[in-house]
C-alpha cells in the first residue's frame, strides 16, 4: 500500500462511524477490538479512544478487557506476577493505552481484569478481584444498561460470551488454571480459577442474534464490527446454550473441553449430525481415557521455572497415542 494513498483514517471518521452504529452520549461500552483491522489510524491508539471518549462524552463510562496469563496448575510460571499496576496484558495495543489514561482504573482480578475510565469507572472495577467471579464487570454492566462492541474480531463476543457460558452451566469440566499474583498487601500469592469453556462455535449464535434484532452490524474505520446491549446479549446466549449445550461443542475431536462437556452433560443423545467420534462408542471411551490423562494438568497445583522443559512421561506418550489413534480412523473412515 502506497503511503501517499491516504493519510490515515481522522478522528472525526472514527466519531462518524461510532455513531452511526449506534453509539451515544452517556454509553457505558466495553470495546473489544482488533486495532489492525480498522486501518491505519492518525494518531494511533490514542485517537480512537478519544474518539470513544468524545462521542460517550463526560457522562458515559469506556471499559477494555486487560486479561493476562494464567497456566495448567501443574506448570504454573514462578517468576510471571500479575500486578494490576504492571503487568501488560494480551488484549493489545488499545486497552495497554487505555490503562496509561489518567483515571484509568484497573480491576485487580489476576486472569480477566479489565480497564475502566469515564464516570461509571469505579462502580465496574470495584470487587472485581481474586475473590469475585471472573466476569463480574460484564454482569455490572448489564446492570447500568451497557453496551458491547466489538471490533474487526469477527463475531467472537469477546468476555461477554464467557459470562453466558457460565449462566448456562457450563463450566463443569475442571480445566483448573494458575497464575502468581500480587495482592492489595503486596504479597505474593497463588490463584486458581476455572478456565472457561470452549469458544469455537460460539460466533455463530451471533446470526440467531442479528435476526432477533439484538446485534446490529457496522464499520469502525475498516474494521467490520458489531454492537449490542450487554443484558439482552447475555441473558439470550446463556437462554440459547441453557436450552441446546450442544451448540457449544466444537467439531474438533482432540478438543478436551467439549469432549468432555459431552461427556459429562451426557449429550451424545442430544447431538445432531453427530461425528464419528461421538457416534462411536469405542473411540468415547478411548478419548475419555485420554482426556482423564491430559485433566491431570489441571488437578494439583506445582510450578516451574521459565527455562522447563515439559518431561516426557509414560502418560503424555500414552495420550498422544490415543490422539493419534483417533486421527487415524477418522482418516480411514473417510
Ligand atoms: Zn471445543
């Protein structure tokens, strides 16, 4: 692309699109968003929230997921410490820009923090720590009416979706995970929380959703993006996966999370157009055995070092066989 082509997309572009899609004055909005896909900005990160800034104005409130690492409670990393105030997270260049605002302020929740500025900042960060639930400042924001929008990412409801998937029961496979944290005393501690589950096919609930009206489609700058009320997003996806959990499960068969949840939920029954591996009862049983091998990663707590090398042991040769085994019959079968 030629520089000279164009100069980057303007501020006021960006406040144009913003409304058009539907944001206004007074919005409490968390924004999800893949920065590269808008464009090329003038001005960087810094002109798109100010953007957001001017359209929600002084009386609105912007949120951004500043979520950070956390790792198999058998391998948790000893010199990685979530500190609130340092620690960068893997959401990217917008929310770590976010954070460095003046009045920014970032919740203390060691895996799934988020950044908050504007007038509602405090009342969504406040308790969203190592002793709240994951997803609190989602719940909160449905509360005070919010807004979510997510940008260039396709229809992955980024956070928002997790909250679903836990409103519909669905954490029950125990994918325990692990991270050093600093706490309000500044002492270090080990936290440990349920992973969520598995997210692959969940984007695709987001066309039940635009046809009941509840998602509506736009463009941030390049970037094709979609906005809905936080409530009525939750409260529908979580109805949707209450009344089919099957919609959940991904078509991947080394997948230990859905896998798993079929298992366990016992829907087999439920599945339409079941794979071979569900429909097969000798290859459940052998992934089953696998997936009991691969949960012990998640069952007791121990760390490493960062210079560890996983050991090869009798039983991740064994689970990588079986996988192996699987991806062999699916080959043959077709
Ligand atoms: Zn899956």
């Amino acid at each position: 692309v030629l520089l000279s082509e164009s100069a980057g997309i303007e501020k006021s572009q960006l406040k144009a699109d913003l409304k058009r899609i539907g944001i206004t004055k007074g919005d409490h909005v968390s924004v999800a968003l893949s920065f590269k896909k808008v464009g090329f900005v003038k001005d960087g990160p810094d002109a798109l929230i100010d953007s957001l800034l001017e359209v929600i104005g002084p009386e609105g409130t912007l949120m951004m997921n500043t979520f950070t690492q956390s790792f198999p409670l058998t391998e948790i990393k000893r010199d990685y410490v979530f500190d609130p105030l340092s620690t960068v997270p893997y959401t990217g260049l917008v929310p770590k820009t976010l954070m460095k605002r003046k009045d920014a302020i970032r919740s203390r929740h060691p895996t799934c923090s988020v950044v908050a500025l504007g007038r509602l900042s405090k009342y969504i960060t406040d308790g969203h720590d190592e002793h709240s639930q994951p997803f609190l400042p989602y719940v909160k924001l449905a509360q005070v009416g919010g807004k979510h929008l997510c940008i260039g990412i396709d229809d992955r409801l980024v956070g928002l979706r997790h909250e679903a998937q836990r409103r519909a029961s669905l954490f029950i496979v125990p994918t325990f995970m692990g991270v050093l944290y600093k706490n309000l005393q500044g002492l270090v501690n080990v936290f440990v929380w349920q992973s969520p589950p598995c997210n692959t096919r969940l984007p695709e609930l987001v066309t039940e959703l635009e046809r009941k009206g509840i998602v509506r489609r736009g463009k941030i700058g390049n970037a094709q993006s979609i906005v809905g009320n936080v409530n009525e997003l939750i409260e529908t996806m979580s109805a949707m996966l209450k009344k089919d959990p099957t919609l959940n499960l991904c078509y991947d068969f080394s997948c230990l999370r859905c896998r798993e949840l079929e298992r366990r939920m016992n829907l087999h029954g439920r599945i339409k157009n079941p794979k071979f591996f569900q429909k097969s009862l000798l290859i459940r049983r052998a992934l089953g055995y696998r997936n009991r091998l691969v949960l012990r990663r998640y069952s007791c707590v121990s760390f490493r070092n960062s210079e560890w090398k996983r050991r090869i042991h009798p039983a991740s040769i064994l689970e990588v066989g079986i996988r192996r085994f699987v991806w062999l019959i699916s080959k043959i079968l077709k």
